[in-house]
C-alpha cells in the first residue's frame, strides 16, 4: 500500500500538470495552477482531519476499503471528463519516428551550463535524499513508541498531516511570493538544509528530546519542501537554454530523483545491517544508536545541500548571462533580482571580461532598468571606457539626483568625449541647481563635436536668453559644417533640446542632406522635439530601407502621439505591404495599452494578410505582452472564433478545387489558380499555428509546425503527435485532418460544420470566388479572372466593376485583359477613364489597348467609373 500510495502521489503530479496544461491557456495557467496545486495539501487536512472519526465509525480495516471505493470514484470522474469533454484528451497514437532526434535536443551540453546542470541534478538529489532519510526517522520513532497502539499512531499520523497540512495552505497561499520576492531565491532554497542541521545537532547535543527532534525536523522539512522550495524549483531551471530546459527537468525530476531515492534506501538498508551485525546492544540502545547514525547522515546531506545551492548561486548569473547573449532566454520576469544584482556587482568588479561586463549591464537593464543606477553609480570609476558609456546610457533612462555626486566624481577625471557628454547631460538633467554658464567653456570649437553638441542642447534647455542665443548659434555652425560628423552631432544635440526656435529652419534641407546618417539624425530630433509640422517626414522615412529603422525609432519615441499617424499608414490599403507591415509593427513595439487594444481590435476585422502581420506583430511583442492583450480582450472563446472561421475558409478552399479539378478544367490559366488556392491553404494553415500561439505554449507549437513543414512522413506524424497530445479546442480533430496528409473531399468532410458542400459547375464556382474575393489573396482573384478570359465564362459588371477598383495593380491589369476578350464594348468606355492609373504597369497596358483602339483622344470626354 505504501508503495502504491508513492506511485498515486507520481501519477498525481503528472495528471494534474498534464491536465492543467490542457484546460487552460498558458496564461492562465500562470493564475491557476497555484490553487491546483495546492489541492494535495488540501486533501491532507481534510484528510487528516476525518481519519480518527471515521476509524471510530468503521474501523482501521474498513477506512482502507473506504479509500479504495474513493479512488474507484475519482477514476470514475476521469472517465466521465475523458468522454465529455474529449477533445482535450489524445485519443489516437501516431506513428512516432524510429529516426536519431535531432541535434538541437541532443547535442551536449558544455562550459559554465553544463557545471550548472551538475549543480541542479546535486540540487535536487540531495532533496530527495533528505526526504528519505527523515521519513524514515520519523516513522521508525512512531514505531519506536511502546505506548503507541496501531490505532494511535494512525490518528497521530493524520493529525499531523492535517495540521501540517493547514500550515502549508497558509504559507503557500499567502507568504510564498513574498518570501522570495523579499529574500531571493538563494536565501529561500538554503533555509531548509540550514533549518535541518541546526535541528540534528540540538537533537544529537541532548537539548531537543530525540522524539520531539524528529518530529520537529520532519515538520520543519516538509512545510518548507512543499511550499516555499516547490515555488522556488522552476526559477532554478531558467537560466538553462530552452531547447534543453525540458529535457533537462525530465531528467531530474523522472530520473535523478527516483535513482536517488532507491540508492539511498540500498544505503540505509546497508547501514542497517552492518550495525545490527557490528552492534551487539540490547534492542533500545541499538534503536537510539541507528537514530543517532541517520541524524549523522541528515548532517552531512544537508551539508551537502548547502553547498550545492553556494556552487549554484555562483554560476546562477554566469549562465544566465550565456543564455542572453545566445538569444536563447525567453523569459526573464522569473530572474532572482536580489541575487542577480549582487552577481552582477562581483563580475563588474572583476579586471577584464569585457565582452561579460557588456552582457551583463544589457541583462541588468532588461530586468530592472530603474534600478540599474543603484548597482552601476558606485562602479562607474573602474570601468572601461565603452562600459562607462554603457552604463551612463542605462542611468539615464532613469536619472535619479541620489548618485549625482558619483557622476559628478567621474568628470574630475579624463574622460573620452562620448562618456563626458553623456556624464554632463545627467548632472544637468539631476541636478536644478546647476551654474549653466560652466558650459561655456565646452563650446569652444575645439572641444570634441559631441559634447559640444551636448552643451549647447542643456544651455537651449536651461539658459537664459543670451546663452541660449550662444548655443544656438554654436549649433547652427555644427548643422552647417561641411564635416558629416559635425552635421549629425549638431542633429542630434537639436533632439536633446526642448525645442528648434529658429533652427528650424535647417530641418528641410538636413532631411535631403546626401549623408544618411544626418537624415537619420534628423528624423530623431524631429521625434525628441515633437515637431509636429514634420512628422509626415517619418512616415515618409518608413518608405526607404535606408531610413526606415530611424523611421521606427523616431515614431517610438512619440509614444502614443504616433498611432494615428501609423494607424491611417497601415490601413491604407495603396500603400506597398512592406511599408504597411512595417507601420503595424511599430505599433506593436510602442506597446502602450492604446496601441495593444487597436491591434486586437483590427485582429478580429482584419483578414488574410492583414491578420498575418498582426498575429506575427503580437506573438513578438517582449514578455508576452500581446498574448496577455489578446487573452484579456478576446479570451479563449475570442481565439477559437478566429481559428473557426479560419476553418471556414479553408472549407471554401477546398470546396474549390474539387469543383476546379484539373480533369474538369484544363489549361495554364487553370494550374495557376489552381496554385494560387494552394499558397492560400498554405497561409492559412499558418496564420493557424500562430493562432494556437496564443491559447499553447509557443515552443511546443512551433516544433509541431516545424516537424509538420518537412517532407518526411515520420516528421509530419510527430508534429501531428505533438499537436493530438497540445490542442483542446472544439475542431481539434478538423485541424488535425487538414494538417494530415489526406485528399481535398477528406479534408472537406471533416469541415462539415463549416461548409455543407453542394457540387458547382467550374464557371459558377469561377463567380462564387470572386464574390469571396474580401477573403482571397490578390494573386489568387487575379489568376480567377485570367481563367474566365481563357475560359470566356460572363462575370457580373459588380464583379468586374469592383475588381476595377482594386488597389492591387495586378488584379486590375487581370480585369482588363478579361474584358479585352469577353466584352470590348465595355473596354472602350472604361479605357479613358483609367489612362492615369497610379500603377505604371496598368497605366502602360491601358495606354497600349488605348492606341490599339484609336481612343486617346476619347479622355477629356470620359468620367470616372
């Protein structure tokens, strides 16, 4: 019974995560699992608490048929929620592949990270191995007891767990987050060893009577096991790379522990023996003997422990840092912050490691920018230049008068000049009090460019009139100079100032300078200083690969203020798409609540492309801040709505080309459409993955549409696998066969709800497709209308008249090549009326069909459609 009670305990574990995982989003999961986790302790009370009323009521015997009968009604729960709500449980196992798993779940582990692994496995070894030892213990004292009757050992043993039970809920519920939050996650995973070997040697000295020890210990080591070391064990596994993170906890917690656990009990048996053959003593000294022995062996684990969590707290931040210059850190809000500034300080303090000092000043200003100056002011005097420089940029994002004088130290020292404009710019932006006429002497065109420039901005920002004249004037001659580098510092000091006054004069022609990087410089400061009168300039920078990243840097500093401006650019639908993507990204990177709600808002109206860029655009958004706004606006139900109606697409699709099968209908013209309706499968499949993104976990899904892209047959059936094992949405099994290897009428079938399918004639189906056309890709409207020319199949003149309007050039050039053959009538009306269309291409193709026709001179008399 004991053991099947540790296997229910292991199955447990592993349903509740499974099942968890299942039901809920992942960031639900986040809010939820606390409080289904916390079940067990739960049943521990309740437990604990009915054992000795029902014992009186039934008897011991009896109260464990009771059990049973209760595990026969908890399976019977299962199998009801496995047949109601099957879609969330795999039904079906998929041919799984034989072939050697890929390098980048296999390859080894090196360096610092695999030292760190080491550390873990030890980490959690040794947990186990303290576990054991002490249930032991604790039970062999119990036994030990002659004024202990079976039944009385049963209701102790259960009010115990109740009470401990009722411990546990409190700490977990209501101190766990804070006691890590307030003392770090080292000092949080060293207070249980150091807990159990100041217990053992009170209890092995005498003050502690050896019963009252041991069961002090047990309640010591599980109250803090179960709640604050469980809450601290997955921030251990963070700094490890993702693609090896899960491996590597399956490792520890299905192998090392078990391995552990067994070892230790062959070592205790062991022991055991040797002292009942080496030990001639009467049963009760032998007894208090074997118990001082295994207090020993409790010493020198915890010991062990103990220096397990000093080894990892030490490569803690080593490896964390390796993680994050590799890009392979995904989530950071799980970082241990106390202990991670002081690892910072040590490596920052360190001689040399430069290439680790920068890496770690970019960690620190991920994770906690607006405290990065408490660790980097003290530190400022010893480092390098380009760290100086470094870490005055973090500081400034947020200037905090409390290290002044520690900039202001740093000044009396030689500086070179981008670290001195940097150190002058916060002690004039920190300290009010500040004589601005100790800038003069940095104006003097020998002093450097850049401070210069930096200068003469906080003289413009602070100074009285006459400085300001002066600094104006210093910064005309920098904006006028024939060097490029005077030009760009005098456009960027001009950002750094409040305002242009009269040299805004110069922004016109710094705009066309022939260097870039003045223009770039330009569009910064017009950003900076909110120039409103230029702003068409910045979008008009998103046009030019060569500007388009200052564009995108200079909108993102208006915050808020550039929505409108990006919003009106995205939505314009004769804007190129490269210029429009770029435009809903940079909302998506501004990521204030106003600009997260207008990209879910267009997500749900949004369709094909439109909703491609906006999935990609929230999915890449830091920290999960798109999947958060989507999950709070749109909730599951919301995301599922999306996905159906993705289904309901793909029903058309393959509806289509089942009544444009290439029996039916043959001819070039036909395979390109033919084609066309594939590439739209194709992307919406894709914008299907990226749809699961938001309600799975995104590493899980991007395997499976990784596996599923590969022309491997074993591959496709793990990606399938992977996603049975993931998907609990309704349509699970409708997404699984579009994604299978099946034929279009399979496919179709599945999408029965969606689409009840009644076979066309290939012209009827030909105008039902371009009645879809909202939906359809251009390409593929175009390719519709180039085989109704072949095909010479009547469209309706809504159809032809609306397509004529369309903003994409190629689909307009389709509808005249159409009406060319079908209705040439026709053609000569419409002809002079699109001689100026924006596209070159059309505009040449009407000008061509206009002097084939003889009807240039037919404009002037011609009205618009």
């Amino acid at each position: 019974m004991r053991l099947w009670l540790e296997a229910i305990y292991v199955v447990n574990e592993l349903n509740t995560s499974i099942t968890a995982n299942q039901l809920f989003t992942i960031r639900e999961i986040k809010r939820t699992y606390p409080l289904i986790s916390s079940g067990v302790l739960a049943a521990d009370v309740v437990s604990g608490l009915s054992l000795p009323i029902l014992r009186e009521l039934v008897g011991l015997p009896n109260v464990i048929l009771l059990a049973c009968f209760m595990l026969f009604t908890g399976a019977g729960i299962l199998y009801y929620l496995t047949q109601e709500y099957r879609q969330y449980f795999p039904d079906s196992s998929r041919r799984r592949s034989q072939e050697k798993p890929s390098n980048f779940t296999t390859r080894r582990l090196q360096g610092p990270l695999q030292q760190y692994v080491k550390l873990v496995f030890a980490f959690f070894i040794m947990l186990q191995v303290l576990a054991l030892l002490l249930d032991f213990q604790y039970l062999s004292q119990l036994q030990q007891r002659p004024d202990l009757s079976i039944e009385q050992i049963a209701d102790f043993l259960a009010l115990f767990s109740a009470i401990l039970g009722l411990f546990e809920l409190g700490v977990q519920w209501f101190l766990s987050g804070r006691f890590i939050v307030w003392l770090g996650v080292f000092v949080i995973t060293g207070l249980p060893p150091a807990m159990i070997v100041l217990l053992s040697v009170l209890t092995l000295s005498g003050l502690i009577n050896l019963f009252t020890g041991v069961i002090v210990l047990k309640f010591v080591d599980e109250l803090l096991r179960y709640t604050l070391v469980a809450s601290t064990g997955p921030i251990l596994f963070q700094p490890i790379p993702d693609t090896s993170r899960s491996r590597i906890q399956s490792l520890v917690r299905g192998i090392a522990e078990p391995l552990s656990t067994g070892l230790t009990g062959l070592g205790m048996l062991s022991t055991i023996w040797l002292l009942q053959h080496l030990a001639e003593s009467p049963q009760d000294a032998f007894q208090r003997l074997q118990s001082f022995v295994f207090l020993g062996y409790t010493i020198l684990f915890a010991l062990f422990w103990m220096f397990a969590i000093l080894k990892l707290r030490l490569k803690y931040t080593e490896v964390l840092v390796l993680s994050a210059e590799r890009g392979q850190l995904s989530n950071l809000s799980d970082v241990d912050l106390p202990a991670f500034r002081r690892n910072i300080i040590e490596v920052l303090s360190r001689r040399g490691f430069e290439e680790e000092k920068k890496s770690c000043i970019e960690l620190l200003t991920q994770t906690d920018s607006k405290n990065a100056a408490e660790v980097l002011a003290p530190l400022l005097v010893k480092l390098s230049p380009a760290r100086q420089h470094q870490g005055l940029e973090a500081m400034l994002q947020y200037p905090n008068s409390a290290y002044l004088e520690q900039v202001r130290s740093l000044t009396q020292q030689p500086l070179v000049p981008e670290v001195l404009a940097l150190a002058l710019r916060y002690i004039w932006l920190t300290d009010p009090n500040s004589d601005i006429c100790q800038l003069r002497v940095y104006l003097q065109p020998t002093v450097d460019a850049v401070v210069r420039g930096t200068a003469a901005s906080l003289m413009l920002r602070r100074g009285d009139p006459q400085q300001k004249a002066e600094a104006t004037e210093t910064l005309r001659r920098m904006l006028t100079h024939k060097q490029e580098r005077e030009r760009v510092m005098g456009c960027r000091a001009l950002g750094e100032a409040d305002y242009m006054q009269s040299l805004r004069l110069h922004i016109k022609p710094l705009l066309q300078d022939e260097s870039l990087r003045v223009r770039c410089a330009m569009l910064e400061a017009i950003a900076a200083t909110h120039s409103e009168d230029f702003y068409p300039s910045l979008l008009r920078g998103l046009r030019y690969k060569s500007t388009r990243e200052a564009a995108k840097q200079a909108l993102l500093r208006l915050d808020n203020d550039a929505i409108p401006l990006l919003l009106n650019l995205a939505e314009d639908v004769y804007q190129p798409e490269v210029v429009r993507s770029h435009a809903w990204i940079t909302i998506g990177q501004i990521s204030t609540p106003d600009a997260l709600d207008i990209l879910v808002t267009r997500l749900m109206t949004a369709w094909g492309w439109d909703r491609y860029i906006l999935l990609r655009t929230l999915l890449k958004l830091p920290q999960d801040i798109g999947i958060e706004a989507v999950s709070d606006n749109l909730g599951r139900s919301g995301i599922e709505t999306l996905i159906n109606q993705e289904l309901q697409f793909l029903a058309h699709v393959y509806a289509s080309l089942l009544d444009l099968d290439p029996e039916l209908v043959k001819g070039e013209e036909a395979d390109l459409l033919r084609r066309a309706l594939r590439d739209a499968e194709t992307d919406a499949i894709e914008r299907l993955f990226l749809l699961m993104r938001f309600l799975y976990d995104s590493n899980t899904i991007q395997a499976a549409a990784f596996n599923i892209r590969s022309d491997s047959r074993e591959s496709i059936a793990r990606g399938l696998e992977i996603l049975d094992n993931t998907l609990g949405i309704s349509n699970k099994q409708a997404v699984l066969n579009i994604i299978d290897c099946q034929g279009d009428a399979e496919k179709l079938q599945s999408l029965a709800e969606f689409l009840i399918y009644r076979p066309m004639r290939p012209n009827q189906r030909l105008r039902y497709l371009v009645d879809f056309r909202h939906f359809l890709p251009d390409w593929a409207l175009a390719c519709c209308f180039h085989l109704a020319r072949r095909s010479r199949w009547s469209l309706t003149p809504e159809q032809i008249l609306s397509c004529l309007r369309y903003p994409t050039g190629f689909v307009r050039e389709a509808v005249l090549a159409y009406l060319e053959v079908v209705s040439p009538m026709a053609l000569q009306d419409l002809l002079p009326t699109l001689k100026d269309d924006p596209d070159r291409l059309v505009a040449a193709q009407v000008h061509e069909m206009m002097s084939e026709l003889g009807l240039s001179g037919l404009s002037k008399q011609s009205t618009p459609v």
